[in-house]
C-alpha cells in the first residue's frame, strides 16, 4: 500500500513537471514580449515628451541632462525627482538640445563611413558608436524596431556585444545608424533560440515587401524586404554602403549542415 503511494506520488511529480515543461516556452515567451513592449512604450514615451528644460522648486532651469543632474532636477537615470529625491514620473526624461547633438553627430558618424568601407574590415560589431549617456538617455536605447506582420516591437542598442543583444536589437559597429538618409547601410543583429525572450526568431517568415519600420528620436523610417539570403559569418559585402540607396539589413544565426552556424539576412529598402 506504502509503496503505492509513493507511485502515486511520483507520478503526479512527473505529470507536473511534464506540464511545467510544455508550458514554459510559451509562458516565457509571452513574458519576454511583455517586456519587449514595455521598452518600446517607454522609448514612444520619451520620444513624445522631449524636453527643451527643466526647472528646479526655485526656477532654475537646467538646458541639458547633465545640468539638470547637478542640480538635482533628475536622478542619474533621467528621472524627474522631487524635494526628497523619489522619483515624479514613470519615465525618463530627454533633452532636445542633447538630442540635437546626439542627431548632429549621428550624421557626421554615418557621413564619414562614406567611401571608407572597403571589404568591411572596419565592421567592430560588438563596439558602440556613442556612449548615450553622454547625450542623457540612460537606458541606452537608440531607436526601436517594429515588423507588423510577426507582430515585433524591440528596442535597438548601440553595439552587438552579448550584454546588449540580452536585451534587445544591436546596431553594428562599422554600419550606418538608422537615420532618413541615402547613401546608408544600417545593420541590426538580434538573437534566434533566445531562452525566454522573442528577438529575431521569426524573420524567416519575413517575404518580399513586408514593412520593416525603426523609429529613432526624429523620424520613422519605413523600410520594404527585398531580399532574403544565407551568407557565412565571414560574407559582409551585403553590408555595404551602395551609392544613392537606403538600405536596412537585419541578421540571425541560422544552422548549417556541418554543425557551426551561418547568418541569414533580411535586406530591406527605403524606396
């Protein structure tokens, strides 16, 4: 009878963690997009309530997020802060003088790649163009992407390193940054098979045509797929500036038959 029990007992366990098996990626999942909105929310957030100052409870004003940190207006993170320091707001606040040098020297960044890409030796995924906190925006989001047909909203960060790509969508070090320009390349590299969170897992289901929209702090940019392609790791012509065209290139792993991984790439253009 004992012995019974203990059957009884450990079965359940198993049909238990059977069930917890199943449903975890999709709980998961579904927690990951929850998060993935809510950075997009707060990135609209900000981008709808650009501040041109801030004034503390005796009418200073502060012009910029470093002035407005000295005189305690906003927290290290951004935040508006009260006589006793807790925060006033939900989001962070950004400056449009700090946001028109962030969108000057963005330009003179993607400017200077003009011409100088050669074989895309100069590719550094993994480094960032700009630290953003030296333009007050703390949470390091550059831009965010939207696919409307997989239903993908995801936050875009400077560099490609595994710190940010945990997060989000990284920009390629060495490629244009997402601005309404000709004569750009930008590249975007996000995770497939990402425990717990949804990145670029579903791209392969991207067809020609398909709407690809970045939203930076000035503009959004619509993009159309054109081409979808496997390459190696090592293949980056596809990267390139092309002179007079628009050009956004979104990248994942992808298995290949000899164990390791290549890239497969969504190209996508303004017209």
């Amino acid at each position: 009878m004992k012995g019974r029990k203990i059957l009884i007992v450990v079965a359940v366990i198993l049909l238990v963690a059977g069930i917890g098996f199943l449903l975890f990626p999709p709980i998961s999942n579904w927690i990951g997009k929850m998060q993935n909105d809510k950075l997009s929310e707060q990135f609209d957030h900000k981008r709808e309530h650009i501040v041109e100052h801030l004034e503390n409870d005796d009418g200073d004003r502060a012009d910029n997020a470093e002035e407005a940190q000295e005189m305690d207006i906003t927290d290290s993170e951004g935040y508006q802060i009260d006589a006793s320091g807790h925060r006033a707001y939900d989001f962070p606040f950004v400056f449009r003088n700090d946001l028109d040098r962030l969108r000057k020297d963005s330009e003179a960044y993607n400017a200077g790649l003009i011409g100088q890409q050669g074989t895309g030796k100069n590719l550094h995924y993994e480094y960032s163009v700009f630290d953003l906190r030296d333009y007050g925006v703390y949470d390091g989001m550059y831009a965010c992407l939207t696919i409307p047909k997989i239903d993908l909203r995801l936050p875009v960060y400077l560099g490609a390193d595994n710190s940010i790509m945990q997060y989000g969508i990284g920009h390629l070090y060495g490629t244009s940054l997402p601005l309404d320009e000709k004569n750009t390349s930008c590249a975007l590299a996000g995770h497939t098979d990402y425990i717990g969170r949804i990145f670029f897992d579903y791209i392969r289901n991207l067809s020609e045509g398909d709407e690809v929209i970045v939203r930076n702090y000035w503009e959004d940019i619509v993009y159309h797929v054109i081409e979808r392609k496997v390459v190696k790791e090592n293949q980056v012509n596809d990267l390139l500036i092309q002179d007079g065209r628009q050009l956004l290139t979104l990248i994942t792993c992808i298995k290949n038959d000899e164990g390791g991984f290549d890239r497969f790439l969504v190209i996508c253009e303004k017209q």
